[in-house]
C-alpha cells in the first residue's frame, strides 16, 4: 500500500512539474478531473494536448484521442485521433480498431464499447432514406441532449466546435486548416453496412471530417447536425440526419 501511494505521489508531482501548476487547490481538483490546464498544455484523460491560439480562439493541437499532433496535413495513424458517431460519449466506440456491433441501443443515454452499424443490405433506392436518417440509438429521450452532447466529449471550460467557431478560421483548403491548427485528412469511419463495408476507416490521408456541436432542424423538422468536410483542396461546412458515422473531434476553449 505504501509502495502505491508513494508512486501515485510522484506520478502527480511528475505531473504539476510538466505543466507549471502551481495552484495547489486548483491543481488538486484537476487531477481527480483527469484535467491539468496552463496556458500552453492541458492534460485530458491521460494525453497532453498542446494548445493553439488563433484569432482569439484556443484549440487543442491535434484531434481527440490522438498521441501526437501531425507533422503535415496528411498525417498518420498516430495523430489521427479517434473517431465519434455523432453524439455518443468516449465509451470505447471511438477507438478505430473497436469491435462493431448491428444492434442499436436503446436510448441515447446507454454506453458500448462498439461502433454500432445501420444495416443497409437491400436496393439502395429502397434504403436511401434509412441511410440518411440513421442513428446508433432507437430512441432519444433527452431534450437537452443535443446541447449537453459535446460536454461528453471535451474537458470543462472546452466543447466541440460550432459552425460559427469553424467559420472564426476563415479556412481556404486543408493545407491552410493545418497552417492554423493542424487539421489532417484523418479519415473517417463508415457506420452504414453494405456489402460488408460497416465499420471501415476510409480516406486518411486523402479526407478527414469532423463532427461540429451545431445543430438545425430540416423541413421535415427533423434533428440535422453540422460537420466539416475536407478534401485535398475542398472545405465544406453541411447538415445531415445521420448520426452513425465515424468523425473526428477537435475541442475548442469556451469564450
């Protein structure tokens, strides 16, 4: 017992030391968060993120789950990062090499550790609304949820970026989305099966897309969800129904 309790106090003065806290109470209560913050770093479950400021806003230096931040704007697996459906917590799914499993759950408030699929194995005209409209869970009982989402994902005082936080970069292409903050071409992950495609990574290093917290409603009045679209030399910011695909999350600090 001695033994551990004197490996978990070097551990944490380790920590304290890396990232310049030195806010006693402060730095207590981040690291019982699995949160340590300063100016330049902050350390989130266990990955020490850099921080990137530009035109007033600070953004982490590489997508969630990532070990390092990329070199380039393609990038490789290693500062990648994991990939979301859109509004699950980091339950384990997330991971790209996660099991898959083809039955929803039940609410939106369940946890699994596997990227739910949508099965779409019949003619893709009589689909194509299942595949628009496809969701990890049956139902959604939670109102707020759409709002609370992002607070699942990014640390206290962070959350994932709206469209008017991705429209504050003023972005050309990738190559300048890299310029700014890093973003790569990270790929993403199908969460439609056909044709035994389901759960695959598809485009690292030629796209990458990443989930934003906006959110709208079509005219059907239906829930659509915002996300950035990358291509070599293409930027998109769109809506959509679905919710099953794989996606990146870049948080960004609270104003």
């Amino acid at each position: 017992m001695f033994y551990k309790k004197k490996i978990a106090l070097i551990y944490i003065s380790f920590l304290l030391i890396l990232l310049g806290c030195d806010n006693k109470q402060n730095s207590i209560s981040s690291i019982q968060s699995e949160t340590i913050e300063n100016n330049d770093q902050i350390l989130f479950n266990g990955i020490i993120y850099g921080i990137i400021e530009y035109n007033s806003k600070k953004w982490f230096d590489r997508n969630l789950g990532a070990q390092e931040p990329c070199s380039n704007y393609k990038g490789n697996k290693s500062c990648w990062g994991d990939l979301y459906q859109w509004g699950r917590a980091s339950d384990g799914h997330q991971h790209r090499e996660s099991r898959t499993s083809l039955k929803q759950l039940e609410t939106c408030k369940e946890s699994d550790d596997r990227f739910v699929l949508i099965d779409a194995p019949g003619d893709i005209l009589k689909e194509v609304d299942k595949i628009a409209a496809s969701k990890w869970y049956k139902r959604c009982d939670n109102k707020s949820w759409y709002q609370e989402a992002p607070n699942n994902l990014c640390p206290v005082g962070w959350h994932v970026p709206s469209v008017q936080d991705i429209k504050s970069l003023d972005l050309k292409n990738i190559q300048d989305g890299f310029r700014k903050i890093k973003l790569s071409l990270a790929g993403s992950r199908t969460g439609i099966e056909r044709y035994g495609m389901g759960g695959n990574i598809i485009g690292g290093g030629t796209s990458g897309t990443y989930w934003l917290s906006s959110y709208d409603k079509n005219d059907k009045g239906e829930i659509v969800v915002g996300y950035l679209d990358f291509y070599t030399q293409n930027v998109d910011i769109s809506f959509k129904e679905s919710l099953v695909d794989g996606y990146s999350i870049r948080c960004v600090k609270d104003d």
